[in-house]
C-alpha cells in the first residue's frame, strides 16, 4: 500500500491548551473519526471547532464526562451518526447530558429528541474489542479513570494512534489502573491535566482521610465530603467500606442514580463484592427530610456538586458549615472560582445569603482519577517505536511544559497543539 497515497490525518478540534470541549478528527480519505464531542462549562456551553456532521462516518466516546461527551447531539440533529463506547459510559452518559439540557437547554443547539437519537445510535463495544469502520480499526482499552472510560487504539494505512483520554494508571479502590499493552506506536495523543504536580501516595491518603474523618465524627460531629456523582462519590464508600467505617455514611444528589447504573455493570470494577458492599451500607437520601436529619447527626455526607456549585452539598454546606465540631473535606479538583476552590483558600462560602466565614474545619484530599506528573512521564518512557506525542486537556501551561519534557527528557517529537492544528501521522 503507498501510505502517502491515503494518509492518516488528525486535526484538533477543541481540549488542546486548556481543559474542557476534547475532540480530535482522525481522517483517512475513506473515513473520517470523531475520538470525542465534549462542551466546555462556563456561564454558557462552549463547543469544539464544528464539522459538517454529514462528513464525519462516526464518533467514538472516551468515557460520559461532559467535557468529553457533551456535544456529541448535535451529530444526530438531522443526522443518525454511530457512537462507539461502553455500555456504561453510554448509560452514564444519558444521565449527564439529560441533566445539562435540564439546567442550560436554552444556550444548547440540542434538545432530549436529539439526545434519544444518540442513544439510538449508540454501539456498544467491550475493551479489546476490534472494529472496523471503512479502513479504519480501532479498539477501546481500559482508561482506569472513572467505570467504563476507555482509551482508543486507531491502525488505519499502516500507522497506529492512541488517544489515552483521561486516564490513571494506579489502581484504586474503585478500579483497575488504565491497560498500557499498547504495542508500537506511530503517535500518542495524551492528556497533561496533572503534568506538573505529583499526587499523594494512595494508601497513605486513605489511611489519613479516614482518620480525620473518623476523628470528627467521633467527636460529633458531622463531615461533608463534596464529591463528582461519577466516580468519586463512589470511590469515597468503597473507601468507608473497605476500612469497616463504623459510623453512618449517606449519601446524596445524583450520585445515587450513577450508582444503580453502576450496579447493573459491576464487571467494569476492580472489587465488585466491595462496591456492592458499600452500596448497601451507605443509606441513600430520599429527600428534604432526610437531608435535614443528616445534617445535624454524626456522621458522614458524601454529595455533589463537588466543588459546591450546586446540588444538596450546597445545602449541606451551610448548614454543616456554621459549627466548629463540623468539618468539610473536599476530595475533587477545585477549578479557581468555583465555591469550593473559594472555600478552600479562604475559608469561606454563601450562607443564608451572605457570603460569611466557615466556622467547621475545612481540608483537601487528593483523591485524582488521573496520572499524575510521574504517572505521565512513565508511560511516555514506556512507550514502543517512535511516536511522534500530542500533549492535549491541559491548563495554565500543562499542555506545553509536558511537551517540552517529552522532547527534553525522552527524545520524542512532542507538540502541544492549538484548535484548528492537523497534522499527518
């Protein structure tokens, strides 16, 4: 085959230089591939750089996060494009964008009759599993970032391009860290959310957050942990159950939906007895009066938003906030301006209207669901061939620092790409 007859082309799309609206069009000139169709949350939903969708042959989804899935309905406005993933991260999915269009449906070019025809139009692969679409093949792998995230392996004309996602490649109490099998590579498309900062060893970070945890409960006092409802809320009572936490656990928001969807996909868990197990311990909130009640016993609340912007946990917080036995222990990423980076730094947040002092004791741990900078360097020294690596979803300079190690440290050609860029594998 005379590759340069048919070359591999990617462009990128949006996620490059910053964190939010990931998409990167892979092009033969048979088929064209969209790894991702994601939004970026502001005030209003910003959005990749538009394809015509009537040239796109399909989409392939990462995992059902909205920066990474959250645009992917403009695809089926007047068109019915294939979407290849897990079944969780479709189900997962459903569930994100259906609470987007519920909260911002008037800036969205979308509505749920174009999100139903997404979910029509969605093909179910497991990880390994090898599809073909014209010339192109690929497969998902494991991401080990949240249940059902994948990696996706494209070989079309010869060369071979990972796309790692958003990926973590230590185990945790939840999963299993991200599959690295990758074989020899032609170009490795990389997130850099953490390319500058090293993440706490796990086990001693669990040890320590039970403790505190346990040390103010014991006390009487009642903890508020802020958690992602994918994910992290989860890993939090796997965490609880593993330890034999003693005390109550409740938990709230949309966390208790993605947790029975997770429960009818327990294959995707590192422990699924130890998921069921946490599952049947913590009490599930069914409302105000419930809520009213855990925030004035000892115990523990585990509820979005994870950054307090919104969700019971911006209930929770003014009521679990106002007393010194108290304490509030975030364990997601605090964005700069949210309510939960504010609350972090300066040890405030809006109660009873007013933006006032936080009287419980307040702590951050660091309980990430991607590589950290020594997680991130090891795979790249890891990898097999000659890859030219594509640095993207970083902020603040991530994107371009880790570039500059790549070439700098291992010898790869390594750029950091701006929206608009392509390039031919």
């Amino acid at each position: 085959m005379d590759v340069n007859a048919n070359p591999l082309k990617m462009r990128f799309l949006g996620g490059t230089r910053e964190i939010g609206r990931a998409a990167v069009a892979i092009k033969t000139n048979r088929t064209q591939l969209l790894l991702d169709y994601g939004i970026m949350i502001n005030h209003e939903p910003g959005f990749p750089m538009h394809v015509p969708p009537k040239e796109v042959d399909a989409l392939v989804l990462t995992h059902c996060h909205l920066d990474h899935s959250g645009a992917i309905p403009i695809f089926h406005v007047k068109e019915q494009k294939p979407v290849y993933g897990t079944p969780l991260s479709f189900g997962l999915t459903n569930l994100l964008i259906s609470d987007l269009i519920h909260l911002t449906g008037y800036y969205l070019p979308f509505e749920y009759i174009e999100l139903r025809s997404m979910m029509r139009n969605c093909v179910h692969l497991g990880y390994q599993e090898e599809q073909s679409l014209g010339d192109v093949h690929f497969q998902l792998l494991d991401a080990g970032h949240i249940p059902g995230s994948a990696q996706v392996l494209v070989e079309a004309n010869g060369k071979r391009v990972l796309c790692t996602g958003d990926f973590n490649t230590l185990d945790t109490r939840l999963l299993h860290g991200a599959d690295r099998a990758y074989g020899k590579l032609d170009a490795l498309i990389i997130e850099s959310t953490y390319a500058d900062e090293a993440h706490s060893d796990r086990v001693a970070l669990e040890k320590d957050f039970v403790a505190r945890v346990s040390e103010v409960v014991e006390d009487g006092g009642t903890v508020l942990v802020p958690a992602f409802s994918v994910g992290r809320s989860q890993e939090i009572a796997c965490l609880f159950a593993a330890y034999h936490f003693e005390h109550s656990v409740v938990m709230d928001g949309m966390a208790r939906k993605v947790n029975r969807i997770m429960m009818n996909h327990t294959t995707y868990l590192r422990d699924p007895q130890l998921f069921m197990n946490a599952m049947h311990v913590v009490t599930w909130s069914r409302g105000w009066k419930d809520r009213r009640v855990a925030a004035k016993r000892p115990g523990v609340i585990i509820s979005p938003a994870g950054m307090l912007r919104g969700g019971p946990a911006a209930f929770y917080v003014q009521k679990v906030g106002k007393k010194q036995r108290n304490a509030v222990f975030l364990v997601s990423y605090q964005i700069p301006g949210s309510p939960g980076r504010e609350l972090l730094e300066k040890g405030r947040c809006v109660i009873d209207g007013k933006m006032r002092k936080v009287k419980a004791r307040v702590g951050h741990f660091d309980f990430s669901s991607h590589c950290g900078a020594g997680e991130l360097q090891e795979v790249v020294r890891g990898l097999e061939g000659n890859p030219v690596v594509y640095v993207m979803h970083g902020a603040e300079g991530n994107c371009e620092r880790f570039a500059r190690w790549v070439r700098e440290e291992v010898g790869f050609e390594a750029v950091a790409p701006k929206a608009g860029d392509s390039c031919v594998v």
